[in-house]
C-alpha cells in the first residue's frame, strides 16, 4: 500500500501553496459588529455547481455523495463587506473546493457516480474562533442550507433509488454528521455508509440519533466510519474531534487498539478511551498550520490522503456487502 500517491502529493503541494498565498491571509481587523455579506443561494439545477462523475459503466457501483471542506477565510466584497461564507458563484472559490473534490473523486469515483457540491462553507476564521456557538450558527444559517438543498437535489433528481456512500471531511464530515439527523428512514435505508472524515460524532448526536451507529469492522453496512489523526492525544483540537463517541482504525477496520502498519513505516493505534488515532513514523511537518488551530500536532490535514488505498479498497468492500444482502 502507497501512503501518498500522485493524487496526495498534488493536493498537499496545492494546499500548502493555498495556505501561504498572502492574498488568502485572515482578516484580522474584522469588527464584531461589522456588516458582513451573505452569497447568494447556489440553485442546484445548475450543473455548474457541482462535480459529477458517472463511472458506474456496469451497475454495481453505487453512487457517492461528497462534501469537501473549508478552503476560504473571511473575505470583503467590492464594497468592502466582510463575508464568513465561501461564494459559489465566483470561480476561484470553486476552483479552491475543486482541488480536494477532484483528488478524493480519484479513489471515490472509481466504479462509482460521483457527486460533489459547491456550497457557502463557512470560513477557516470562523472555525478559528472556536467558539461552537457562532460556528454552528454561521454553519446552520447558511453552509447547512446548501447541504441540505444539494442532497435533496442529489436524492431527488440523480440517485434513481440507487444505494449510496455520503462522505465528507472537516467541515463536510460535519455536514455527513448533520444530515443523518434529518435523513428519512427510506433514504437511509440505501445509505451504504457514511464515512466522517476528520471530525467528531458527539454523545448529544447519537443520544437524539440513536440510528447512527458507529461501523465495527470493514464490511457492515448503514454505519459510520468517523477518524481523526494525532501525534499525541494531547494534541486533539477539540473544534473537531472531542467529545466523540466513535472511531475506528481505517487500516486494520478495528475498533480496539491493535496496532496496524500503514506504507511499512506508520504504526497507526487507536486510542479508545480518547476516540482518536495515534500516528507513530508519520512527519505532518510540511502540514500547513492553519491559524495556529489545525495541524498543530494534529494531523488534521491528511485525514482523506494518508488513508486513501484503505479508503478506495473500502469503498467497494462495503458496496459488495450491501448488494449481498439485499
């Protein structure tokens, strides 16, 4: 198995790059009171606003649903309005989502349908206040409401019944989170899986959501599969990964703490009592440190990429055990 293929390598070089570009640098002067600009909600009829890939040729696919992550901080409109949001509508922040959206589909799409929306994801400065009051309050006033118009477009116009993966990190893992608490019982019955990707599944979301259950092993089906890496338990950021209830070791597809070897240089344990994995041989240190909050000991960064071949291999196992039981 390959820790970083061409696809990894690119995207990280593109996100380091993304990351040190003085143009993308944090609004430090932003003003609690100051008028800020919403974007305009994406119509998802719209085929710019999204990216699909139909690989399915021969119907025992299934098809992906997946939501990316934050790649824009807070920035001013011509009129010198500070926005928290991502606008969909301008093309550089969809080329921004599109760099992560077309280096996952490289493993997610293979065999798959594969749809990804553009959406008004709130910005790296919002997650950097860390307060999960205002998070959830930009997320769920604006972000939320495109995920949520998108799936319903996805369901309701592209799936055709079809069996499907929702998949998401970060901020996409949140919305994987999200919309399995509003997902009705015959749609979830074709959920293949849902793979939360480099964030938190919390006590509160499974005591309200009893359905979502965490995956025990590398073949069930209708669960979630959540992770996040660290160097050190003592480094886990809890804006995304504490306090939660689940995780399981993408490797070995345990839920205990066997250790398993990834690329034959990275022990990779899980810790049980922290809900989060332990990277032992991986250097995070060409990771680009974002605002001091993520990849900071953590290895927020990685969560899609370093596991990518246990991911793609995963992908078709869980599809070939749904199609077996139905």
């Amino acid at each position: 198995m390959k820790i970083l293929r061409q696809l990894s390598i690119s995207f990280l070089c593109a996100l380091a790059i993304f990351y040190a570009s003085g143009c993308n640098e944090s609004l430090a002067d932003v003003r609690a009171d100051e008028q800020v600009y919403v974007p305009i909600k994406p119509d998802y009829s719209d085929a710019l606003m999204w990216t699909v890939l139909k690989n399915d040729v021969d119907g025992t696919g299934a098809d992906v649903f997946y939501i990316p992550s934050t790649w824009e901080y807070d920035w001013r409109t011509e009129n010198n309005l500070v926005s928290h949001h991502a606008d969909p509508s301008l093309a550089a922040h969809r080329d921004h989502m599109s760099i992560e959206i077309d280096n996952v589909a490289e493993y997610m799409a293979e065999g798959n349908n594969f749809y990804s929306p553009y959406y008004r994801h709130i910005t790296l400065d919002s997650w950097a206040t860390l307060n999960e009051d205002t998070i959830n309050r930009r997320y769920h006033d604006v972000a939320f409401v495109d995920v949520k118009n998108a799936f319903t477009h996805f369901i309701e116009k592209e799936n055709h019944n079809r069996p499907f993966i929702l998949a998401g990190f970060s901020q996409g893992g949140k919305s994987v989170v999200e919309l399995l608490k509003i997902m009705d019982d015959a749609t979830r019955q074709r959920m293949i899986a849902a793979y939360v990707l480099g964030y938190k599944v919390t006590p509160d979301d499974v005591a309200a959501h009893p359905y979502i259950k965490a995956a025990q092993n590398a073949i069930d089906t209708g669960v979630v599969i959540c992770y996040n890496s660290v160097s050190d338990v003592k480094y886990m950021k809890p804006v995304v990964s504490a306090p939660n209830v689940m995780c399981i070791n993408p490797v070995n597809w345990r839920t205990d703490a066997t250790p398993a070897i990834l690329n034959d240089t990275i022990t990779v344990t899980l810790d049980p009592q922290a809900k989060v994995l332990v990277l032992d041989g991986f250097d995070g240190s060409y990771l680009p440190n974002i605002l001091d909050i993520l990849n900071v000991g953590d290895y927020h960064g990685i969560e899609p990429w370093v596991y990518s071949e246990c991911l793609r291999q995963n992908f078709h196992q869980r599809i070939d055990a749904y199609r077996q039981r139905q």
